[in-house]
C-alpha cells in the first residue's frame, strides 16, 4: 500500500501549524468524518485569496467528491483567472461555517454562538482533464440538491468552455465545533439576567415553480422533502 | 460641511477597482441602507487575512456601529493580535453571506443561488479608547440579541483587559445580491425537468433555559419572538 493511498484513507488530517488553533484548542477536531459532514451540508463556502497582496474574501458554491473540494465559475472571475495563470497555483483559504444557535450568558464577556466550522487551507489548480471536469461540474449540482445533476441538461460545448473549474484537496484541514449552554463564571450564576440558548436552522418554504413550467411536469421526489420544513411563518429577525 | 461627514451622509459607497464586480455588475450595489441591512441580519462574518503571505479565512463575530464595523477576540487569537503589533493596521477582507433560496435551472449551467452578499476591503485598526471599546463591544452583543447588552453583567477590568477589539471602517464596500428564478436559455424551456426555487431562511427553536437558571427568571421580550419560528420538524436537509 502507497502512502497517499494511507493518507486517503485515514480517519484524521494531520494537524499543521496553521490548522492548530490558538485559542479554543479543545473545539478543533480533525476527523474526516466530522469535516466531510460540516462541508456536505453547507451551500456557499468562503474562499480566500490574495491579490495585489491584500485579502479577498468571495462567496461561492462548491462540491465535494472524497477529498477534493471542487469550485466553478466564468473563465472571466478573478479567483479563476487568477488560478489558471498562477503557476503552481493559487494559494486559498476555504472557510464552511454553520451557526447552530446563540448563547446568551449572564455575563456580556460570555456571550457566544453555537456553531461548526470547517477551514481548508492549501493550493487551488486548475482542472483541465474533460473527465474530472464533468465530475466536479456534476458534483458542484448535486451538492446543492442532490440527484440534481442526473435531472438536467448536463452542460454542452460552449458552456464548458466558458466555466472554469479549480480544485483544493483536503489535506490542511480543521473542524471548529462549540456546542453547549452558556459558560459563565459561578460569581455570575445568581445574576438577575436570563441565561440559555436560542437554536438556530435552515428552514425551506415550499419549492416555487418556474411560471415556465411546462404543464404536467410534477416536483421531484428529491425537493419535496425540502417543502415541509416550515410549516408556520418565520419571526421577523 | 466637511468633506467627511458629507461621505458619511452620502447614500451609496463609492465604487473602486476591488468592489467592481468582473462578473454580474448588474448584481452589485452600493447602497448604504442595502449593506447595513445585510450586515445587521448576519451572525457570523468571514474576516480574511494574509498571515505569511497566504490567506487565511476565519468566521467571527460582529457588530456595527453606523458606518464602523467591530470585531472582538482574545488578545491571543491571531488576527488580533496581528492588527495589535501591525502600524498602520492590517489589511482584512469582511463578508457578510445570506443563502435565500436554492435556484433550479433546467440546465446544470444555469444551477444558482439566491444569495445576498457584503464584502468589506478595508484596514483593520484596533481600538484602545475605553469608550469607543464599550461601544463596540455592547454592539457586538446586540448584534446577536437587539436588547441584550442592557440585560447582562458588562465586562469587568480583568475580561476588557483580556479581549482586544479591532474597527473596520465601512468605505470600500460592495453588495451582491441575485433574486428570482432560473434563467434558463429559451431552447431549454421545453426540457423535461423540474425548475424553479426552493426559498431558504433562518429558522429558531424555542429558547432552552440553562439548566442552572434563577427560578422565576422569565424569558424576556426580546427572545421571545425567536421561539416562534419554527412551528414542525424540520425536513432533514
């Protein structure tokens, strides 16, 4: 057995300097399992790059297919542009985040979220293999709904020429995690102020038809769970 | 007049070169009371940086304070502690996501997300006024909970003495938002798939009071909106 193929199938990323962190150490995880499931319900990462020495930080789709993260967009957007001519490629930072709920402590100091975290460092290349391409393009459709991409008009010769596709492997990889009630110092527990958690999720209104549609064309199997997840109006906040 | 307090009464930002989109202008907008909207719907901002010339992107906290953004940390996390040693400040990029709806186009191309977006270029300065660091780190709390700062224990000497608080001016700023339907090509719109959107929001549970919470402490007015939201199970997606 070859080291990589060790390395593929290990359950943890190696930790590295820059995926230890400074504070909060005992949040960090680097379990495969935990990163893949942080990364596979998100929508939009946060994809960080550097241009003319200064951040930038840009929303964007991505799919997963094992240990690669997989990113499109025009041949003409900067990050891509910028990978397709940087040689050996584009050194990223991916951030994931989810917030599961806010913590409110009696002390101000403690006040905090609940929330998972998954932060990717590592080198961005671009795809150029046909295969691969088809693969990620298909994988980036499907992270959003999956099943999607075998129920659409998969994308012909001009629309692939005009989409680029860059790659990260998970290898410099960290899971961030804060779960819990408030933790507020015991001198603070008899305090006047009231104390818990607020949970927070996504919820889904019903999926809106294009007014489009050709008629008879019923909603797929695969959206009509993501219809019932809210069934009373949401507050105003 | 002066010049400054007539930018800072100015109803849109000035473009630049960075908050120019390359790719869907028509998406991009600089409008002030757009930005402050998104900005104060969020929870969680993503703060990139440049630490040894690569880029790191870290989700926090944050709070706004008219036209200034503030974060807070450990006097020990990195970007803190970076923006404390650096003169004259440290160079972040801010961005503020909402994910409102999943776009289903009949084509895998044309696969999109309804998104509302802030990103923020700026230099991040940190604050040592001890009443601009008050300010700032009540709006932070209030930020997570409108209301809450008046209702817990402010900092004491020990914790302000342990959180650094860094400012980062609203100046040069953009928002990118896409909404409505699939934009499908005309010679698709007869293809057999399902298209349209599936909406997408913030969902909260009801509030789950620590377990070691002052009996008769009721839950205040300002938390109890946040329990209504969800009124079914959430579909498990």
């Amino acid at each position: 057995m070859q080291a990589t193929t060790e390395a593929t199938q290990a359950a943890a990323y190696t930790p590295t300097d820059r995926t230890v962190p400074t504070r909060s150490a005992d949040r960090a995880s680097y379990d495969k399992e935990l990163v893949h499931a942080i990364l596979d319900e998100g929508y939009v990462c946060h994809l960080g790059f550097v241009r003319d020495g200064a951040p930038v930080v840009l929303p964007t789709l991505y799919g997963r297919v094992g240990e690669r993260l997989y990113i499109h967009g025009s041949t003409g957007s900067r990050p891509l542009r910028m990978t397709g001519q940087a040689d050996p490629g584009l050194p990223v930072c991916l951030t994931v985040t989810h917030v599961d709920g806010l913590v409110l402590a009696r002390s101000a100091f403690h006040h905090s979220i609940n929330y998972r975290s998954v932060v990717v460092h590592g080198v961005a290349h671009e795809v150029t293999d046909p295969e691969e391409r088809r693969t990620a393009l298909d994988a980036l459709v499907d992270h959003v709904v999956p099943g999607r991409a075998a129920d659409s008009r998969p994308a012909n010769k001009k629309e692939l020429a005009a989409t680029a596709v860059i790659r990260l492997d998970l290898d410099e990889v960290s899971a961030k995690v804060r779960t819990g009630g408030a933790n507020d110092d015991p001198e603070d527990l008899s305090l006047p102020h009231w104390a818990g958690v607020v949970p927070l999720r996504k919820g889904y209104d019903a999926p809106v038809p294009d007014a489009g549609l050709t008629p008879g064309i019923e909603l797929p199997d695969y959206l009509a769970a993501r219809g019932t997840g809210l069934a009373a109006p949401m507050s105003g906040i």
